[in-house]
C-alpha cells in the first residue's frame, strides 16, 4: 500500500499466510542437514516438496523433468 501512497477503504490485503522467519532461505544452511538426515535424504540432491493439489498447473512434472 505504501507504493501507491494511500490506503484505500476498498482495498483487502490478504497475507500468504507464511512465517517468513522460519521459511528464511538461512534457515536451510542451519538446519537443512539435520532436517535431511532424520528424514533419510541425501543432503546433496534438490529437494521440491509441492503442498496441495492442482499439481498440472503447479508445473510438477515440469520440474521434474528439469531435474
């Protein structure tokens, strides 16, 4: 709202609903190894974990395909 200078009354602003704290991309460098260790995955590999549905449009097997 602050780049358009004014908040409007007809305006909703939704948030993602995310911590952006403990989604922090640090986060991964301090606790990614523990995390795939006790889950058994090889820390050296990329990992995509898709949440929910909709998978087609979410380009899954596009990234798949990628990797």
């Amino acid at each position: 709202m602050d780049y358009h200078g004014s908040l409007d009354e007809r305006v909703n602003v939704v948030h993602s609903g995310v911590d952006n704290e403990d989604f922090h991309p640090r986060n991964s460098c301090l606790y990614g190894e523990g995390i795939s260790l006790k889950h058994g995955i090889a820390n050296a590999r990329p990992l995509v974990l898709p949440v929910g549905g909709d998978w087609e449009r979410r380009g899954v097997r596009t990234v798949k395909k990628a990797l």
